[in-house]
C-alpha cells in the first residue's frame, strides 16, 4: 500500500485534514495510526479503503480490502448470516465459501445463536462482531480496523488482537487505530501520528518485554529447510535457530505464542510442529513436569490452535 503527497479537505475552501501525507508499506506491515481526537486519523483509513478520495495526491491500496468502522450502521435489510454471505460474495468467495466463512467467525466470535437475528435488532456490541466478522472472513490484503475493539467483550477482542497479528503475519497490511495504547504492542511494526499540521510522523514502537516468559517452538517442513521458507516478518519477531536437518527454532515472549502458532499452521510454507516448551524467566527455579515435551500445557496448546485452524480451512 502506498500514499504519494495524499491531502483531504471537504469543499474548496475547507481545511485540510490531512496534507502531504506519504506512507509506503509492504507485505506484512502491522501498523498503529496515533492522533489527538479529530485529527483525521478515521479519514486517513478511509482514504486507504477507497471509501473517500483524496483532494490531493495518489492512494494505491491492495485489491482486496476490508474495513471495519467504529460504528456498524445496524439499519441494514439484512439478517447476520445474510450479511456476512453478502460481503463474502462481494469479495469474490464462491457462494459455498461464503456461507462456510461466515458460519465459522459467527462461531468463534460467539453470536452463531444469532445468525438469523436482524441487523436492526441486534445489540451494538453484536453488531460490532457481524462487522469485525465481515472483514475477516475473506482474507483481505488490507486490513482497516478504526477503533475496531471499541464495543467488543474480552474474548472478541483478543480473538481480533490475533486476527490482525495473523493477517500481518500471512503478509497481509494491517493499519488500525485503537484508543488503547498498548494494544497489539511487541507487534506492530511500525507507528505514526497524525499531527496538527495534517501530516503524518513517525513515532517509536512498542516492544515485547525481553526480560519475561518465552516459548520455543521447534519446527520443520515437508516443503524444504524451514529457516529459508518463513516470511521475514512473523508475530513477536520471534529468535530464529537453525536445528539439524530442515527445522528452525523460533523463540517468542509468551504473549506472542499462540499468534505464532496460528501463523505457523495456517499459512505457507507447510508446517510441523516437533516440541513446544516455555521457559522460566531469568529468576525463576527449574520448570515443573508439565513445563517442557510434547505432553506440556503448551503442546495442548498447539493441538488446539492446529484443530481451530482446520475447522477455518475446512
């Protein structure tokens, strides 16, 4: 995705919103737009969408791209599972793919007991999952989340937390704007703030904190030596390990794990999962029975992550 000298202004005497606005990005980009309120941060994702167009400037976007808005209009002749089959089929999904894609993130994000409900008698927050569901469904290669969260329950928010470290991590673009400052940090992979002047800046990043609970994950793959076939960028930028034959090692801050996994088994190159172990933090004692190996707490959880995965490609 790249914006050349983008501006926006409403009308031809109106102020600029935004001016000379320049951001390039490639594969895989996750990345926070910052802002004070009304700076034009909802517009600058907006002109990425194709929802508005500059006054000034050149936007190229990816051809297929989702945005989810702050606010979902419910007042829409539809019903969940219509809606969703809808927009998948906008997005060129078979119609067959369409109602199977639409099943699936009802489910995950909980309001499949509502699929036959009307939009316009839905509750906000189960409008804002039909909404984070109808970007989701189609693999975009531009993600926009503008204030995405705002409205969801816990579970939903950190299943859209995973989602949007899983697209950047497929080499998908991610651009999303959230009021919580910590949200997706140790993640992004870059940040910028849309200032007074209109323009955009760059600011520092959050990182994963180096001192806490990581976790090894130890891989190959039946396509090749694993180390040269994964993406440059993957969720918690994760410590890479040749290991003997075609494996790597890739080691992560807990938090990041299971986004990393999601990637690993959902994604290309094909991958094998051989052993997952957390490892204590610098001050902790040796790690219990159920810390390392194959039966671990932590295998379970690649077990779940690989058979959730299945279910979403099936």
């Amino acid at each position: 995705m790249r914006l050349t000298g983008v501006g926006k202004r409403y009308g031809r005497g109106g102020r600029w919103i935004l001016r000379g606005v320049d951001l390039a990005l490639e594969p895989g980009a996750l990345v926070r737009i910052e802002g004070a309120n009304g700076s034009g941060k909802s517009t600058l994702l907006k002109l990425a969408a194709g929802i508005e167009r500059p006054s000034a400037g050149r936007v190229q976007s990816p051809g297929r791209r989702a945005y989810v808005p702050e606010r979902f209009p419910p007042a829409l002749p539809f019903d969940a599972r219509g809606y969703l089959v809808a927009l998948g089929r906008v997005h060129g999904l078979p119609a067959a793919r369409a109602r199977q894609r639409a099943e699936y993130w009802l489910e995950r994000l909980g309001v499949a007991g509502q699929a036959g409900v009307p939009l316009s008698r839905l509750s906000k927050g189960t409008c804002q999952k039909v909404a984070v569901a109808q970007a989701l469904l189609a693999d975009a290669d531009l993600l926009l989340l503008d204030e995405a969260w705002t409205g969801l329950d816990g579970p939903a928010r950190a299943l859209l937390d995973e989602a949007a470290a899983e697209r950047a991590g497929c080499g998908g673009v991610v651009l999303f704007v959230d009021h919580d400052p910590n949200r997706l940090a140790g993640l992004t992979t870059a940040a910028h703030r849309v200032g007074e002047d209109g323009g955009l800046h760059p600011v520092a990043t959050a990182t994963a904190t180096a001192g806490g609970p990581r976790v090894e994950i130890d891989a190959d793959s039946p396509d090749g030596p694993l180390a040269a076939l994964l993406p440059a960028r993957l969720p918690g930028d994760p410590v890479r390990t040749a290991l003997a034959g075609a494996g790597v090692r890739l080691t992560v801050p807990a938090g990041h794990a299971e986004a990393l996994l999601r990637r690993l088994l959902a994604g290309r190159p094909a991958v094998r999962i051989l052993a997952l172990r957390r490892l204590p933090e610098p001050s902790a004692g040796p790690p219990g029975p159920g810390a390392a190996g194959a039966g671990s707490g932590a295998a379970r959880t690649a077990a779940g992550a690989a058979g959730a995965i299945g279910e979403a490609g099936a």
